[in-house]
C-alpha cells in the first residue's frame, strides 16, 4: 500500500468522530426536548446544560476534524 492510500483511508477514519458527534447533540437535545415536556418548570434550568454539552460534543467533533486534515496535509 502506498503512504497517500494510507493517508486517505486514516483521515477517512478520524471522520468518523464527525458523525458521532452529529448523533451526540441530537441525542443531547431530544432528551432535553423530552424532558422539558415532562417537566416544564425545570426546563430553563436546563437549557444551560443542554447547551455546554452540545458545546462539548461539538468540540470533539471539531476535533476529529484537525486530525484528518493533519493525516492529510502533513
């Protein structure tokens, strides 16, 4: 195997993490719709919560990201 096959296929893994952070802040937020649904009074309370864990899956996202473009341009 060539080493820009290798390159492709690694940056191609660390994509992966893309996706998994797309189905965290989907699975952060419909809790926290269902929840809210529940129990309405708690629900501004927390939203900052929903919000910083978003930030975080986000984050790890973003992460993945760099690493695939450092796989690849390095």
């Amino acid at each position: 195997m060539e080493a820009d096959a290798a390159k492709f296929i690694g940056a191609g893994i660390a994509c992966i993490g893309m996706g998994g952070a797309g189905i965290g802040v989907g699975h952060i937020f419909g809790n926290y719709l269902a929840g809210s649904l529940r129990n309405p009074s708690a629900a501004s309370a927390q939203f900052t919560n929903a919000l910083i864990g978003a930030a975080l899956a986000e984050g790890l996202g973003i992460f993945s990201l760099v690493v695939a473009l450092l796989l690849l341009f390095t």
